[in-house]
C-alpha cells in the first residue's frame, strides 16, 4: 500500500487513502447498513446489549431516526471481518504499531434530509475514558472511517481543522453531548481558531479518511437527497491501554469473544438487553 498518507497524517493531522475498498465491498457493506438500520428502528427506542447500543434520535424533519450503531461487529459477520482487514491495518500500523486494540466500532447515519445530524466541533481525545484507560492517548490513537456514500459537504461531511492535532488538549466551550451540539464557528473562534482553514473531507464511496484524537473536527446536517453513511474504527496501541477489544496481535487479526470493557462501564453488572434515552 502506498504509504504516502503517514506523512500526510503527521503534517495536518488526518489524512485520506482513495479507493481502499471496491465498489463490490461497499455495496456489500451498502446492504448492512440497510439492514441494521431496519433492525435498529424496528425497536422503536434506542437499546443496549451489552457492548452493543442502537442509537436512535428523533428529527425534526424525518421524525424516529437511527444515529449510529456501536459494535455492529458482534453480530454481524462481515462488519467483523472489516474490523480487521489487513488493509486497514496497513493504514494505521505504520502510525501507532503492529500490536492493537479496538475502540470504536460504528455505524454512523445521516439520512437525506437529516436535520439533527450534526457533531459539534471536537477533539476525539477527551472521549478517551476513563483516563486512566490511556497512557499517551495522543500518540497511541487513531479513529479511521470508510465512506459508504459520497462524503461531501451538502450531506453532512466531515469538516476537520488542519494542524488542530498539535494544540493538545482545547477547552471547547460547554456543549452537552456533541451529538446534540450544532457546528458552530464561535466554537472555533472561541478557542482562537479561523473557521476559514477548516477543509472539508470529501470521499468517494471505498476510500478510508482517518485523523488524529486531537484534530478538531465537526460534520453538519444532511441537506442533499442522498444518505451519508459511515463506518468508523478506532484503533490504539494495545501497550498503551487497559481497555478495548483486540484486532491485530503482531499484524493478525483477532475475532471477537466474549465482550470486554470498552465504555459500557455496567457490561458486568447489567449486561441484560434493556432500552436507554434517544438522543
Ligand atoms: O459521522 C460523523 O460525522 C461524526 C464523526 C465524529 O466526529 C467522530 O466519530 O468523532
């Protein structure tokens, strides 16, 4: 793999490798993203079992959508295999090492005409908890996502501030849940930032973008007639932390077992599926 995405990652702090899965694999991962959807909005109400949680907002246009699926991998075999295809190993070893763990594993939605699809504009570091989880999260974590649609601004991109990955840790002005935060520009200029140097990724379907825990970034609502869908994995140097699920032991690909800590605190003390808040 050409790994000219590495030098591009250090300099701007994400980055964008074109074309890494066919359009046969996404169509593939087109249809569980269909499929999941329908699964997850059958509920009714979001839900949890165990690591696994279906997220589901109301809109003001669209009325009860879903918003993300944690950890479809855990029952769905292709998202599993995904998790750990060589390919996206080959993107982030060279970054954070051969030997790691997994975090994040979602599915992300931005149905067409979506409004209350937005992410205000973060830093992926401060979600890195408990702290005591991570030793030198800033160096140890990288968050990487396929495009399943065009990623581009009218529906919902991702909009990411380049070289924000060396300013450490921002004190972003208080939000609540970021889900529910709008993208706002005085968040940026709060913090001293130019939201004119903010670029926007724009991915055909296959590509992988990825960036680093302290890169601010934010995406807005879906105002085009087409979807937005996303699926994110986020890896760590395994030496670096306590938690996460295993995904490559020296480069080879670990299946998933029986769940472990992630961010569900209560996975052992209520790991009976139950129906928790939308968003
Ligand atoms: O899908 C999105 O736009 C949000 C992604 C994001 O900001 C994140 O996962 O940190």
């Amino acid at each position: 793999m050409d790994t000219g995405h590495v030098a591009h990652y250090r300099t701007h702090g994400f980055a964008v490798v074109r074309g890494v899965f066919a359009p046969a694999e996404v169509a593939e991962l087109a249809a569980a993203f269909e499929r999941i959807y329908a699964r997850a909005l059958a509920r009714g109400q979001s839900f949890r079992s165990r690591n696994v949680l279906f997220q589901l907002a109301r809109d003001p246009v669209l009325g009860r959508i879903v918003r993300f699926v944690q950890w479809p991998a855990y029952f769905d075999p292709l998202l599993a295999r995904v998790r750990t295809d060589r390919r996206l190993f080959d993107i982030v070893a060279p970054l954070i090492g051969r030997d790691l763990k997994q975090i994040i594993n979602q599915m992300h939605w931005k149905p067409p005409g979506a409004a209350r699809v937005e992410f205000g504009y973060h830093q992926d570091i401060h979600f890195r908890r408990p702290t005591t989880a991570y030793r030198d999260p800033e160096s140890s974590f990288v968050q990487t996502m396929i495009a399943i649609d065009p990623h581009r601004p009218d529906n919902g991109a991702i909009q990411v501030y380049p070289g924000s990955h060396r300013l450490g840790r921002l004190r972003f002005p208080e939000r609540g849940r970021i889900l529910q935060a709008e993208m706002s520009a005085d968040d940026l200029k709060a913090l001293g930032l130019d939201p004119a140097r903010l670029v926007s990724l724009d991915l055909a379907p296959g590509d992988v973008a990825l960036w680093h825990p302290c890169t601010v970034h934010g995406s807005g609502p879906n105002t085009a007639a087409i979807d937005r869908r996303a699926y994110l994995n986020g890896y760590v140097a395994a030496a670096n932390c306590t938690r996460g699920e295993w995904a490559f032991r020296d480069g080879v690909p670990c299946p998933l077992g029986e769940p472990v800590l992630v961010h569900y605190e209560d996975l052992h003390r209520r790991p009976e599926p139950h129906y928790v808040d939308d968003a």
